[in-house]
C-alpha cells in the first residue's frame, strides 16, 4: 500500500532521531516498527511512503492505516508554518535544511511514557533494547514476511509482571519506575489521555507526580506523546547545543533556566527547535 506525501518528509531522520525505540532498519531502506496492534513494514519512495502491515487478526482496512500513519508522522502539522517560526533561529535553521522533512512522531502515550522512564541515565540501544525486552516477554505476537515482533504491554501487564521480572529483562533501577507508573494507570491516578486535554504547564506537574519522572523525562513524554510542542526537553545532547551554540564563555545554568530561555527563544514550537537541535548535535558528536 502507498500513502502519498506532499510536504518535507524524511523517513529516516525521523525514526532514527532519538524519539520513538521500536523501529528497526532492516535493508533497502525498508523499516519494521510496531504501532499499537500492527506489525509495520515501511519504506520511503518519490512522493510518499509504501508500506505492509498485519495484525493480530490479519490485515487492517487501508484507510485505518492512512489514518495511523497520518496521525503517527504528525502529517496534520503545518509543518512549512512551523518551519517559517523556528528558522527565525539561525542555528535551527541550519540544522532545518540539514535535515529536512526531519518531523516529531506522534506516540501512543502509554507506551511513550515507558520508553522514557527507561531512557534514565542510559543510551538510545539500551532504551531499544529494553522495549523490545518487554514486548518480547509480555505482547502478543505479530508476523509479517517472516519476521516476528510483539505489541507492547499494557499497563496492567507490566504492573503484574512487578519489579523483579522487569530486573530480570534489563531494566535495573528503572524498573520500579515502570512498575509505580503502570500502577497509577490502572489506579486511574494517572490519566495520559486526560493530559493531552490539560495545559502544559499541568501536564508536566501531573507527570512529574510519578516516581522516577523527572523535569526532563516529563518533558519528552509531553512532546512526543501528549500534544505540548511548547516542551523542551533538556537532555545531553541539548545540554551540549545549548551551551555551545547560545551560551559560549559563560557558566552553564541550570537546566530549569535553559528550559524557561528556550521555551521564550523558541515559542510554541519549541519542541520542534529542540528535535532539530538534539538531532544535530548529537549527529556531530557520532
């Protein structure tokens, strides 16, 4: 199947820039990624995307998985509006046309929300490889052309499972995190789909209202997952652009303080500047 795209898209900027942790490169160009209860297999071509996919009950209805798609690609943002508000910033603007089409992905919440629990004091494979850890241990098969991947767990899965089997996967520390996250969901004490209703600034704080999320974890779950694109998440390699790119000669402030400069440098679409910026330096630091 093919869904035709007629705006700034690049597949694999986009699935290699840090933000999503269940894609996988297989060859020519071809990824394999699970979105909700489907198996996908996508790859870039003149005009658009083609791609396959299969659920647990077979295949889904073609204008179901446009709809998936368009949504996930965030192919409803004006994006050559958002590019005209962020270029104002010459270092945005050079990573822009360095990586154009480059666009934040819209995840499912829950999901999200794991992902970045594990990204505590750890690295883009290790975060990979928990998620899949989890998938493979608790979801549901998927197969497609061969290959096998599981949906990811659902918050009363991965409450049950407790803390000592997700230590068992790999999760170290952050699998009580995990745990304590999945328990407020089913508790209806965190609610993700309410957060996408609620301003940012109460988003966060609902969040951070979670053992083991922090301001910056907070930050991306609210970017990537739950519609605030005025978050500016503050990690390693933002740190680094910030500093050296805005902030050269003088001592590195706070992360909070970065956080407040950016969101008033940048505007309501910080969180694109920060993808851009993340992306680009952390490509100049390979």
């Amino acid at each position: 199947m093919q869904l035709a795209i007629d705006q700034p898209f690049d597949l694999a900027e986009s699935l290699e820039s840090g933000q999503a942790h269940r894609w996988k490169r297989l060859e020519d160009g071809l990824y394999s990624g699970v979105l909700g209860p489907w198996l996908i297999h996508i790859r870039q071509e003149t005009g658009g995307v083609q791609y396959r996919a299969t659920g647990a009950g077979g295949d889904a209805d073609p204008e179901t998985l446009k709809s998936l798609l368009r949504s996930y690609f965030r192919l409803d943002d004006d994006i050559c509006a958002i590019y005209d508000d962020i270029c104002r910033d010459r270092r945005v603007a050079e990573m822009v046309a360095r990586y154009p089409g480059l666009r934040i992905l819209r995840q499912e919440p829950w999901e999200c929300t794991v992902a970045f629990i594990c990204s505590a004091t750890s690295n883009i494979p290790r975060i990979h490889q928990n998620m899949e850890s989890m998938a493979d241990s608790l979801g549901a098969p998927l197969r497609l052309n061969g290959e096998v991947r599981h949906t990811f767990p659902s918050a009363e899965q991965l409450a049950s499972a407790g803390e000592g089997f997700l230590r068992e996967l790999g999760l170290g520390f952050r699998a009580p995190y995990v745990v304590s996250a999945a328990q407020r969901v089913c508790d209806g004490e965190l609610d993700l789909d309410e957060l996408i209703r609620l301003p940012y600034p109460e988003t966060k704080s609902r969040l951070m209202e979670c053992y083991g999320i922090g301001a910056k974890i907070a930050d991306c779950i609210a970017v990537f997952s739950l519609e605030k694109l005025q978050a500016f998440p503050v990690d390693v390699w933002v740190r680094r652009a910030l500093a050296e790119w805005y902030f050269p000669m003088q001592k590195k402030p706070p992360d909070r303080a970065m956080v407040e400069w950016a969101q008033d440098h940048f505007g309501q679409y910080a969180g694109y500047s920060q993808q851009y910026l993340f992306h680009g330096r952390r490509r100049e630091g390979r």
